[in-house]
C-alpha cells in the first residue's frame, strides 16, 4: 500500500458507533459544562455503503462481540481509533451467574490502512476485506470491579453531547469511543478526540488503558494494575460527582 494515504478519521468515527449502537444518547444541544464531554455517536441510518462496509471489516479485525452475548452483558467497551498506529480495543462483560471477563484486542496492522489503496489520487477502500489476525488478552475480574466500572462508564457516555464541527487538523488525533448496555436503552455510545488533560473523558482513557495492560499481564503485575484502576475508579467518580454538583 502507498505510504501516502493517511487515515480520514472524520469517516471512521462514524463507523464505530452502530450495529453495536442501534440507540442514540439524548441529551441537550446546550450545556453549562465548560469540561469538554463526549459527543453523541451517529447512527448506522446515517452512514453511507462505504461507512458500513469499512466497519463490518474493523468489527470483524478487533474481534468486537454483541453487546449481549448469551447470558453476557457488556458494562464498558473503549475502542482507540490512533491516527497513524494500529488500532485497539477492550472490553468488560459480565455474566449472568457474576462471573466477569475483560478482553483486550490488538491489531497488528492499521485496519484502516490495510482496507485502503489510493487510487488517482483518492484514497479508495478495497474491494476485497483483509482481515488480520489480532493479539488477543483475557482476564477474569470480579463482579464488585464491573460493576463499578460498568457505573462510570454509563455516567460519562450519558453526559454526551451533540456532535459538534470539528476544528481544522482534529482527524490526525487519536479517537476514542466508549460504549456499554444499558437496560432500556439498548448499547449507549459516545466518542471524542483527544481529551483535555484532566478531564472526565481523559480520566476514562486512562482507565481503559489501564484495563487493556490488565488484560495483557500476568498475575504479578495485575495486583499493581488492579490498584491503579481502582485509583482510576475513585478518582473519576470524585469528579463525577464534583461536576454534577456544579
């Protein structure tokens, strides 16, 4: 592939949102909250042939499962959208007898940039998919962890806004998308770019990276790492709190 066609985040945000998020998030096009939130993810009536058919090939590549699988519900998923790295994601489900699982899924390849070629001077998606072979991570973790996670994950997604125009440049950062079940409501979802550094959002990227590290250590390491997420937790659902206060 040529190594001038660089990744178009601005299409690729849309596609991560629905088949996994039949549902959008309501909340008001004015806020009073000068901490920057997640924007609303759009919904899969929206997108375009070519939307869907490159997000069926990145579901398929990072091995991202139904929202409820069998007696398994999801209480957080983020997936990492890099711009010029491979892309990732993580999830935590919880099933129904208590037991909980997370699982982090690398592709060693960009999705994006595999599934496209340039052609006179357009970057075109392929025709045929090239689904690669991720790393894949397991863990178990206990249902009193989900579940507090699977809480600050449905708080911040519901504090999304409406999308907004994104500024000159924004499709070289990094992308950042959270989603989770919620009874009622169907898979909730909501996104943003490169969070403001002590921010809620940037306080759940945090988070999911410290799960995806759990998900990829060894027992020794996961005690230093469950204490860092569990730092994570506090602190998060401190602000939280903080903020709706305000």
């Amino acid at each position: 592939m040529n190594s001038t066609v660089r990744p178009r985040r601005d299409l690729i945000i849309a596609l991560l949102v629905t088949l996994n998020c039949p549902s959008s998030i309501s909340s008001a096009a004015e806020s009073k909250r000068t901490t920057p939130e997640l924007t609303t993810c759009e919904a899969a009536a929206t997108m375009v042939e070519r939307e869907l058919e490159l997000w069926k090939r990145m579901r398929t590549s990072l091995r991202m499962t139904p929202a409820l699988q069998g007696p398994d519900v999801l209480m957080a998923r983020m997936i990492v959208l890099p711009s010029n790295f491979s892309e990732w994601q993580v999830s935590l489900y919880l099933g129904s007898s208590g037991e909980a699982r997370l699982e982090a899924v690398l592709a060693k390849r960009s999705v994006y940039q595999s599934n496209h070629e340039e052609k006179q001077g357009t970057v075109a998606l392929k025709e045929n998919p090239e689904i690669g072979t991720p790393d894949y991570y397991q863990a178990p973790v206990e249902r009193n962890v989900a579940e507090a996670i699977g809480r600050v994950w449905s708080q911040v997604i519901h504090r999304s806004q409406l999308p907004k125009p994104q500024p000159s440049g924004s499709t070289d950062r990094t992308t950042y998308i959270f989603s989770r079940w919620v009874q009622g409501e169907g898979e909730i979802c909501g996104e943003i770019r490169e969070p403001v550094a002590g921010s809620i959002p940037e306080r759940l990227t945090l988070l999911g990276k410290d799960l995806r590290e759990f998900a990829r250590s060894d027992e020794m390491k996961r005690k230093d790492l469950m204490q860092s997420i569990q730092r994570d937790l506090d602190l998060t659902q401190s602000q939280l709190n903080q903020s709706n206060k305000e």
